[in-house]
C-alpha cells in the first residue's frame, strides 16, 4: 500500500529567508522542550504561547506525566508529580506548525518563557545545506582517514538499506552521545524526506541537514541568547559556528605526527564561515488538511475507489460501509482536521 505523500513548504516568502539562502544555508529552530513549575496548562497555551486553548484535545500521556493536551504536533504534558510541573514538547513539525501560526517570533516565545523560570530540556538548531558544501561519504571517508580531529571520542556512522534492492537509503553521522548534554548530526535530509513520502519540490536536489542538539544547561544558555541578546536571531549563525568549531575539525592530512597541527579542510572552513553569517528563519508548515487528504486521494486512491464503485455497481450500502468502517479507525487528530476545515468554510 502507498503512503500519503506529505506537503513540504519551503519558506521563500519569510523575512530575511531569500537572503539567507543565497550561500545555500538555512538555520531553524528544529526542536523545543521545556518545563514550567509557575504556569498551568490553559495559561501556557493562551498566555505565553498564543494560541487558541479551544484548538487543542486531550491525549495520552507520556514522561511521567499522565495526561496531554495536543494541538497538531504540539504536545503539553501534565498531571505529574507535585513537582513535576508541565511539560511543553514541540518537535520538527510543531515548530514548523507553530511558525505557520504567525504568532510569535522565536526570540519574543523564548523572552515570555524565560519570564516563568522555564526549564528548557531540549533545544535543537538545524543548519540546512542545499548547495553541497560536503558531502557526507567525503565526510566518511575524512572519519576513516583519521581526518578529524574532535572533542568527541565517537563518532557513530548509520546507514539503512533496502532488503529487495540492497540500495543505501541515506547516511547519517552523529557524534557524541543522544543523552550527553550535546550531539551534533549530519544527515541526508533529502532521502530522509523521500522515504517518508513527502513531497519535496523538484528544484531541492541537495540536501544536508547538520543538527545541534542541546540538552539542559546548554539549551538554557542558547535559548537565553536567542531570547535576551538584542540581534539573538541574527547571530544565532555565529553561536551553532562556534559550537562546530569547539568540537568537530576535519583536516587535510599532515606529515605531523599531532593531528591537532594540520590544516583545516577548505570544504569545513567555507561551511562554518557560511554558517557563522547564518540568521535564524522560519519555515513554517501548516498541519495537515482537509484539502491535503482530498489531493493525495485524487493522486493515490481514486483509481481504487472507482474499481470498488464499478465492481459493485455503485451500490450506495457498499460505499456507506466502506466510509462506517473508516470512521472507526479515526484518531483524534482526524476529528480535529474536520473541525478546523468546518471552521473554516463557516469563516469563509
């Protein structure tokens, strides 16, 4: 069965975006934890973060917590113990849904937030390289080659493969370790999109993302710059540079016998100065449609739907079952989509 292709939305019409793209790089917020031990639920959602408490529904619960509230892919946790507090998660898609919701820019949600002694647990910023500053084999090949010299005594190498086909199915590179308090990523964004059935413009042919994820005391301090520094967001290329520079370095290979010692490659130098110029954009995404279902339907399914109402000769008792039958396995999410289409035609 074919998955749903999923829309993709690239940001040309975002302040400061087509300046940034003109080097091939993009900077984004990809990930938001962050507890609060002052504030409820319904004053989180309508006081700090703006939106709409009536958008939201109720759902598991996760953590440690019991119980949740969701709107999209924008969970709060609660119903913890006394001193857990609340828990707000956003990840790729609940930033790029928040973006869309024109609310708050990221500086100003992380100035209100920082007002309520939030703890921030995760913080992730992600650099986009459409261009080809590197490729990530060469990157690989620099790892193997001892051609990199870095605060990190691992650096662990992924790649998935098709069993039918033996084909690769995109690389990625961590370094460091997924609960230590920093972990850089590279990874192929572009097959990574392809194999989750979005719909990736034809134009995008490359594709790295490298990610810095910051937990704890280290996400409170880049959080803190984004929120109090007065250009935070503009310079927010600067600190990401500063933090590849701190621990990842690959080299040309030297007779020197200190690694330490050899040359920089040209390739990291002219990525991080690109970097380093970076301002923080937006590339917002809104949830997921009415009008999205209807397109991937015309695209996928229609010639399925039209077999069953020919082969039963249109039989209305057959076509009802058929709809019965999905209904029962509706999420809530779904009933959150027709509502917000029936909203939405009533505005219009």
């Amino acid at each position: 069965m074919k998955k749903e292709k999923k829309d993709f939305v690239f940001p040309y019409s975002n302040r400061g975006v087509e300046n940034t793209l003109e080097n091939g790089l993009r900077a984004c917020v990809d990930w938001v934890e962050a507890t609060f031990k002052t504030v409820g639920t319904e004053q989180l959602v309508t006081d700090l973060l703006q939106m709409n408490f009536d958008k939201f529904y109720p759902d598991t619960g996760r953590y440690g917590y019991r119980r949740s509230i969701r709107c999209g892919s924008i969970s709060v946790y609660f119903d913890g113990q006394e001193d857990m507090g609340i828990h707000l998660e956003m990840k790729g898609r609940g930033c790029r849904e928040y973006e869309g919701y024109n609310l708050l820019s990221w500086k100003e949600l992380f100035e209100v937030f920082l007002r309520y002694e939030v703890s921030f647990s995760r913080l992730d910023i992600a650099v986009d390289d459409f261009k080809g500053f590197f490729k990530l084999k060469e990157i690989q090949k620099k790892i193997k080659g001892r051609e990199l010299v870095s605060k990190f005594k691992l650096a662990n190498i992924q790649q998935s493969y098709e069993t039918r086909t033996g084909l690769g199915q995109g690389l990625t590179i961590y370094y460091g370790s997924s609960k230590s308090d920093i972990q850089i990523r590279m990874y192929d964004k572009l097959s990574e999109r392809s194999n989750n059935n979005y719909n990736v413009p034809k134009d995008i042919n490359f594709w790295n993302r490298t990610e810095v994820q910051l937990r704890n005391e280290r996400a409170q301090t880049v959080a803190k710059i984004l929120a109090t520094e007065e250009d935070g967001e503009r310079t927010i290329g600067q600190t990401v540079c500063g933090i590849l520079k701190h621990y990842i370095r690959f080299t040309i290979k030297g007779k020197e016998k200190n690694r330490s010692r050899w040359k920089t490659a040209r390739f990291w130098d002219k990525f991080l100065n690109g970097v380093d110029a970076l301002s923080l954009s937006t590339n917002p995404v809104e949830p997921q449609t009415v009008e999205e279902k209807e397109m991937w339907f015309m695209n996928q399914a229609a010639p399925t739907y039209a077999l069953i109402l020919d082969a039963y000769g249109g039989d209305p008792k057959k076509m009802a079952q058929l709809a019965k039958y999905g209904r029962q396995r509706y999420k809530k999410e779904h009933i959150d989509m027709i509502n917000r289409f029936i909203e939405k035609n009533k505005e219009g």
